[in-house]
C-alpha cells in the first residue's frame, strides 16, 4: 500500500487532490491519501476544509512545526508500507502517476527511495516572476539522464516515494524549522546510511511561480538555516557548491574583506539587478554567497 502524503501551509489542494482521487478511482488502486495541514491561515483552512470528506486522513495541527517535522509526522497517521510525499503546489500531469511509483517498485525490490523529478510551464512568465522560472529551468527541473549523474544532490521533497521502515530510520531533521536546504540534508544522510536514491521520470508540475520579491525572500530565509548548518552539522553540506565557494573564500582569508564590500554596497546592487527579473543566475549566487559571508561575519 501506498500512502500519499501531503503537507499543507497556505496552499490550497483541491485541484491536487481530485486529480489523485481519480486515478484511484479508476484504478482501483490499493493507496490512501494522507493531508497534514501545518497551522494554515483561516483563509486557506476553508478553502480545504472540504477535503476531509474526501480524503482518508486529514489532520489539522494547532501549532506550526516546520517543514522538516511535519514530514515526520506523517508516519503517525499514514498505514502504506510506501510514503509518497508531494508538495500542495504540484499538479498532476500523468493518469499514470501513482501507477508509475507502483511499477518501479514492483520491478525494483531494492528501490528504498525514489525521486520522481518536477517541471514547470514553457512559457515565459512576466517579468516579476521570472527569477523563479528561470533558476527552476537552468537549476532544478533536470532531465532524468541529469538527474542520475549526481543521485543525492538531485534529490528534491517535492515528489518522492520512501519506504516506511526506511524512513523510520533516517528522519527529517527537525532542527530545521524554516525555508531551506532540508532536502539537501535528507539526501546527505540517506547517503551517508548507504541508501541509494533512484530517479525516474514520473515529475510534477511547479504550478506556484512566487514574484522576485517572495522568491527572493525565501532565498534569504534558506541562508539563515544554511549558516546554522555550517555551525552545527557541517558535514551534512559540504557538498553545496555554494558551501565550497564560502571554504575557499574562507581559505583565501577574503571572507571579512567581501562580506564588507557585499554590505557597503553590494547587497543592494545585487538585490535590484535580480528583482529585474531577467539577471543571470550567477548574480543570484553572488547575492547567496554574499548573504553567507554577512551573516558569518557578525562584526560587518
């Protein structure tokens, strides 16, 4: 059995959900539908409130826990011997989708973890959501033949299949409470366990384009875990390219010198050519790069 799983946090997931339901329905599938709601806005609380006469087990937490917890906690309420986690923001675009996991795992006994890949729409947005489109085209919806290059660091928690008694063994880290890098750190530790990640291509769509503004935001809130990381659990990220550009500054005894130069000036310059929208990505990792030399260097 598998147990879909969907965390919730001001998403609505009706559309998701009914696309699920349907090829359940028609496939008779053996799978059930798990929803956590992580403290959503009353606003988006009614709008799924609905869903609870349509799915099998909707659980509404009083408390936000974070998006690393409550992906724990979800083996309280699922049953499958599979979990399928899937972010609220996909949308299904196969009638295959859940038969596809099957499938691989029917074929593939040794499959403990399974990424299925994501993509996003073709067509250019405007110009005040394109930061995100683009760095989702050049950086994170990669073909399955890419994919497979570098297993872990292509693992993303937007779409994948885990086994039960694997997860249980090697959970999200719960010390992580905001936006960023917790599916890095998931991948890390599934390898250092010596549990392989398989690809397949079975992707979602990224329907949710946030403006340059929010995307940015969020870049900026995922450095603030990234520099607890570096503090606490090093190992757990030194495979980040964006970490190893930090080491070398670091080794280069520049990171005081720059940090500076980054807050005098840079920081902003940086800032107004990726809200522009159409910048290059190695603006962006300038600007990440910059904000991790800052917040390192509180005396800055």
């Amino acid at each position: 059995m598998i147990s879909i799983c969907i965390p919730i946090y001001n998403t609505e997931v009706t559309t998701l959900v009914t696309a699920l339901k349907s090829e359940i329905k028609t496939n008779h599938l053996n799978t059930e539908i798990v929803l956590i709601d992580d403290a959503s806005d009353e606003y988006y609380y009614g709008l799924n409130k609905p869903l609870e006469a349509v799915v099998d087990t909707m659980v509404w937490l009083p408390k936000n826990v974070g998006r690393s917890r409550i992906r724990n906690v979800f083996l309280k309420y699922s049953k499958g011997q599979y979990l399928l986690f899937l972010d609220g923001d996909g949308e299904i675009i196969s009638n295959q989708f859940i038969q596809n996991y099957q499938k691989f795992i029917t074929e593939n006994k040794d499959a403990k973890v399974v990424y299925g890949g994501r993509c996003i729409q073709k067509e250019e947005p405007s110009v005040e959501r394109y930061l995100r489109w683009k760095f989702a085209n050049e950086r994170e919806n990669l073909p399955l033949f890419q994919r497979e290059k570098n297993k872990h660091l292509s693992f993303q928690t937007n779409n994948f299949l885990i086994e039960r008694e694997t997860f249980s063994q090697c959970l999200f880290d719960e010390q992580l409470t905001g936006y960023g890098y917790e599916d890095l750190v998931f991948a890390k530790d599934l390898k250092d366990k010596g549990i392989d990640v398989f690809h397949i291509d079975n992707p979602i769509l990224n329907i949710d384009l946030e403006t340059n503004e929010v995307y940015l935001k969020k870049v900026e809130d995922s450095i603030n875990n990234l520099c607890f990381l570096l503090k606490n659990s090093p190992k757990k990220v030194e495979d980040i390219k964006l970490v190893k550009a930090y080491h070398v500054v670091k080794k280069l005894k520049l990171s005081f010198v720059l940090s500076r130069l980054f807050s005098s000036f840079g920081k902003e310059f940086l800032r107004e050519k990726l809200l522009n929208g159409k910048a290059s990505l190695r603006y962006l990792d300038m600007y990440k790069l910059g904000l991790l030399l800052e917040k390192t260097n509180p005396s800055v």
